[in-house]
C-alpha cells in the first residue's frame, strides 16, 4: 500500500508540474474517495485544484489539510492563499497570523 501512495503521488505531482492538473484531480479525488486522512494527498489536491483555476475546490481541499495538520505553518499559509484568491480577505489574513505565529519566519505568510 506505501508503494501505491508513493506512485500516486509521484504521478500527481508530475501531472501538476507537467501542466496536467486535471488528471492529478482525478487521481487524487479518486485516491482520497477511500483515504480521507492522508494530508499530502489533499495538500496535492488543492495544487492541483490551484493550477486549474478552481479556487472553491482548492479552499475545500486546503482547509481539510489544515484540519489534519493543525500545527503546520504551511498548511495555514497555503489555506490563506487559496482564501485571498476567492477574496476572502479577512479569513485570508486570520490564516497568514496562525501560521505565522505557529513560525514567524513563514515565507509566504510574510508576503502575503
């Protein structure tokens, strides 16, 4: 089962860098329809969601990453991103603070 998460993610993150978001979606949707609990498979989901433009999608898929990793800056940051794209703006700046009071020295939650 780890050799199968490893190649799906391997595929996922090589269908997002290679330009072909919607196919990591579908992987990762249909991954995640039976393992609801694996973070990096939905951190994926939302770069993927993120690079097609559906913006809704990636909030759904960021918050629940930042439900299963709740002490992760990055998980905040990311959320707080993908909310300011929906302009969402308060929110937006409500997730920057957690993460960076969870690191201060969180890049992108400095710049944003």
């Amino acid at each position: 089962m780890a050799d199968d998460r490893s190649r799906l993610l391997g595929e996922a993150r090589s269908a997002i860098k290679t330009g072909r978001p919607a196919e990591a979606v579908a992987l990762l949707e249909r991954w995640l329809a039976r393992r609801q609990d694996d973070a990096t498979a939905w951190a994926l989901l939302a770069a993927a969601q993120s690079e097609a433009g559906d913006w809704t999608g990636a909030e759904v898929a960021a918050r629940r990453v930042v439900h299963l990793m709740p002490n992760s800056p990055r998980a905040w940051a990311n959320w707080g991103v993908t909310l300011r794209k929906l302009d969402r703006i308060d929110e937006a700046e409500k997730a920057q603070r957690k993460a960076l009071s969870l690191d201060p020295r969180n890049e992108t939650a400095r710049r944003e």
